[in-house]
C-alpha cells in the first residue's frame, strides 16, 4: 500500500482551545508538547495489504502537532481541531474519514515524559479532565518513558496527598 497524500482540512471547523493547568509540580518541566491522534475509521476505503491468506486493512494514522504557548509557570494554551483532515478517496475505494482519536498533551522533564489527554467525547462536550501524578514519577526522569498518571484520585493517592501532583485539561470550543 502506498502512503496516500493525506490532506489537511483547509477549512476545519471543529476548534477547541485546550488549556493545561499544572497544580503542585514539584518542579518545572523542560517542554510543554501535545499531538493530535487520527486514524481513518471506515476500513472499507483502505486497501488489503499482506497475503491472501492473511489480507488485512491498516488504517492511515497520523499525528498532527498541538502548540501549547507558555501563558504563565502553570498554564499553557493550544488548540486542538475535531476535524483536522479532509475525508477523500485517497485509494479509490471510497471516501476515507477520518476521527480524531485523543488529544494529548506531553510535558518532558529530563528523559521522562508525563501523557494527558483528552478522548474526542471529552473535548467535544468540553469537559475538564484531570491526571494525577506522585513526586516519584516526576523525581524518576533519568530513564527514558512515559507515564499516564492516573484519572481518579485513587485510596493510593488520597493516602500520600504531600505526593501528589496534578495536570488537568481544559476544552473549550473556539470562536473561530
């Protein structure tokens, strides 16, 4: 299967600004990063790929930055687009569509990396969406990886509240 021409929406209209607020960070971060994960969803429009015994469909993905401008030590803002691409026949199967599937937002410090994201139902109906995370991960950034945190303030977290820190999004739809 060749890479289609994937074509970027010139025209989105699904913008959501996306803000991330950092509470009780023991430190500063080295970089503040996001992306955007797509993927087409109608496998029908995509060609089989491999054997005939074993013919599958893989489905074009791609990962579109999010620029988060620095707005104060614990707020950074950037926008996220629900319909970055354009839907096209990039095979001639069909019109592929394409979903977005998470906002992410990636704050670096050292070799470790802290993901919170956002599902698309969760920035569509704008809701704000915490990441809990303990000193240790934050301490621990010599190796390189990532951690997710945890989205509920579990009996383990409640019980080391000195511990723990949070990275909490925000969605709110853009005026264009």
């Amino acid at each position: 299967m060749n890479d289609p021409d994937i074509k970027q929406n010139p025209h989105p209209t699904m913008r959501y600004d996306v803000t991330i607020t950092i509470e009780g960070a023991p430190g500063p971060f080295d970089s503040v990063d996001g992306i955007m994960q797509y993927e087409v969803t109608n496998l029908a429009c995509v060609p089989k790929t491999g054997g005939p015994m074993n013919a599958m469909r893989i489905p074009p993905k791609a990962w579109p930055r999010i620029t988060f401008n620095k707005v104060s030590d614990n707020i950074y803002k950037g926008t996220a687009y629900g319909d970055y691409f354009k839907d096209e026949d990039y095979f001639g199967l069909g019109v592929c569509h394409w979903s977005l599937i998470a906002a992410r937002a990636e704050l670096k410090v050292n070799k470790l990396t802290l993901v919170s994201y956002l599902s698309p139902e969760q920035l569509f109906s704008q809701q704000t969406v915490p990441s809990y995370f303990v000193r240790e991960d934050y301490d621990d950034n010599q190796h390189e990886r990532s951690s997710s945190g945890e989205t509920h303030l579990t009996d383990y977290l409640r019980s080391r509240p000195q511990s723990v820190f949070s990275i909490t999004l925000t969605a709110k739809e853009s005026a264009q």
